[in-house]
C-alpha cells in the first residue's frame, strides 16, 4: 500500500514539473544572460525528467497492483 502511495506521489510530482516546465515555456522565463539554446536545453531537461517521474510512479503503482493480485489468488487456492 506504500509503494502505491510513493508511485501516486512520483505521477502527480511528474505532472507538476511538467507543467511548471510549460509554463515557464510559454510565460518566457529562462535563465537571464544565457544563449536561448540553453534554455531550450533546461527545457527539454524538464520535459524528460517529468516524464520519467511520471513513468517511476507508473512502474511502482503497476507492481503494487500486480503484487497484490498475485497474494488474492495465493490466498484463494
């Protein structure tokens, strides 16, 4: 039941940096006095630690279900 709590955290903390990230996107905000290359970079750097927090959680909430599946029909037989 933890590791579903723990996988919901990493989904929604996933969801949350990636809307950061797009707000920052198109609200313009970036580092000031760098080249706009390295903010698209930092960008992109939000966009793929989003989803692999998103996809963390997933994997974590999947195996919880899974795990507990498996013991109900351990549990029956």
């Amino acid at each position: 039941m933890v590791m579903k709590r723990f996988g919901t955290f990493l989904i929604g903390l996933g969801l949350t940096v990636g809307l950061a990230t797009t707000v920052g996107v198109f609200g313009h905000l970036g580092l000031a006095g760098v080249p706009w290359l390295v903010n698209v970079a930092l960008a992109k750097l939000g966009y793929i630690a989003s989803g692999g927090l998103m996809a963390a959680g997933a994997v974590s909430v999947r195996e919880t279900l899974r795990r507990d599946r498996a013991r109900q029909l351990r549990d029956k037989v």
